[in-house]
C-alpha cells in the first residue's frame, strides 16, 4: 500500500512537467485556428514553400516575403511563431510546438 501512495504521489507530481506552458498552448490553439481556414492554409503553405527554398540562406527579400505572410496571418500567428524562438528544442514545450506545427504543415500538399 506504501509503494502505491508513493507511486501516485510521484506521478501526480510530474503531472506539470509535462503541461505546455501557457504561451505554447495559445500558439498551439493559434496554429489549429489556422488549419481550420482554407484561406489561411494556402497562406501558410505559400510561406512554408518560400521558406523552404530558401533554406538557410534566405536574402533580405526573402525574408520580407516571409515577413508579408506572417502579417497576413495576422497577429495571433505572429505571436504563436515568434514563441518558436524562445524555446528550448529538446523541452517538452517544443515539442508540443512542433507537433501543433507540423500538423499545420500537414495540410500543404
């Protein structure tokens, strides 16, 4: 009996480690808002296509093509994209980040 009350004490206690943090699950519900709208997915797809052919060596108009389609997302994307660049890549929050991402990106084809 001692064992299982220390098991579930133990368990209920990392329960928060794994919880997104409040900026993370705002841009998470920000990247579903966007799967959800047509217009906002070819958007989004059209900066992930100029992205990607830029690669790591994105030019200044590049990067404001890139900086066009953020806008046209509007300011909630915004912010749920700039949460990307204040996290730890091996966290539990990026990868909560990164699934909420890739599942937008899943709707480019």
């Amino acid at each position: 009996m001692r064992f299982a009350t220390c098991f579930v004490a133990t368990a209920l206690a990392a329960l928060p480690a794994y919880a997104a943090s409040p900026k993370v699950e705002s841009a998470t519900k920000t990247f579903q808002s966007v799967a959800a709208d047509p217009a906002k997915v070819k958007t989004y797809c059209e900066m992930s296509k100029v992205m990607e052919a830029a690669g790591d060596q994105a030019d200044a108009a590049t990067e404001q093509k890139i900086q066009t389609f953020i806008k046209q997302l509007g300011p909630d994307f915004e912010t749920a994209w700039n949460v990307g660049g204040e996290l730890d890549e091996n966290s539990p929050d990026a990868t909560a980040y990164n699934s909420a991402l890739d599942d937008l990106s899943s709707k480019c084809s």
